[in-house]
C-alpha cells in the first residue's frame, strides 16, 4: 500500500497475520480505512491494538480483536468499482462477515455490515455506512478500495 493514505491501515495490517494474507498466493480486495477513517476506531480498541506484537501489555483478546478487525477489511476475488453496477451487492470478508456495498441514486458507493457471523471486535457495532473514496488503488494481487470510516463489529 504505497499510497499515502494508509499508513495507520498498515500498521494495524503489520501487527495482524493480515498482510503475510495480503502478501501470499491470492487476489483480494481490501477496503481499508484511511489514516482518518483508521481514528474512527475507539481509541481503548486502538491502544489495545498497538500493544500486540510481542508486548507484555497485549492480551490475547487484543490480538483476537486485530485480526478480526483487519480480516473484515479483506474480501477474496478483486472486486473493481464496474462490478458494484447492482443497487445491493453482498460480499463476504475474510472473518465470515457479510459487506452489503450499495449504490446511491448520487452514484456513491457505500459499505455495511450485511449480518453479524463471524468475529467482531468487542461488540462495537457501526450501523454508519463507510464511503468508498477515489482513486481507488491496484495492486499486484487485487484492489484497494479506500473508505472513511473503518469497519467495526
């Protein structure tokens, strides 16, 4: 993620087995949060998140929370913004969760979370929708979607 939007993205992507994921055989999508949409997560979630990798501080329910955070950022398959054409399309993130990406009469694509299967991180539940922003990035083995907010469940 060379673009300059993802930093704190990836350093949440770093502390997680998200990007060996990213980095292996597969194609993905990623919807991920920009630096400011990464400050949307609870800053007791965040603090809890910085501290995993080898810290004394991190729990396991920490490391639990991380992964399952950045797994509901990723989707199998590259999905383009000309295969989101449906008013309503259903996706399914790495952690089970299903993303309802849906297009507004303004033509502005948004992301929730379509059911509540899979791990979340600490019953949070965000019923905003996230914004797809532009440009939208390509990658070697996919696409990143950029979003405002991160996702939270």
């Amino acid at each position: 993620m060379a673009d300059g939007r993802f930093a704190s993205f990836m350093e949440l992507l770093e502390r997680s087995p998200g990007l060996n994921l990213l980095r292996g055989a597969g194609r993905f999508t990623v919807f991920a949060p920009t630096d400011a949409g990464v400050t949307t997560i609870p800053a007791t979630l965040r603090a809890g998140f910085t501290a995993v990798p080898g810290g004394s501080s991190a729990s396991a329910g920490d490391a639990g929370s991380l992964s399952a955070l950045v797994n509901l950022h990723i989707v199998d398959g590259v999905h383009p913004l000309s295969s989101f054409t449906a008013p309503s399309t259903l996706l399914r993130s790495r952690n089970g969760t299903g993303l309802k990406v849906e297009r507004t009469p303004q033509d502005t694509l948004h992301v929730t979370l379509a059911d509540d299967v899979g791990p979340g991180v600490g019953g949070i539940n965000r019923p905003s929708a996230a914004t797809i922003l532009m440009p939208v990035v390509m990658a070697a083995n996919g696409i990143i979607l950029p979003i405002d907010v991160a996702l939270l469940k």
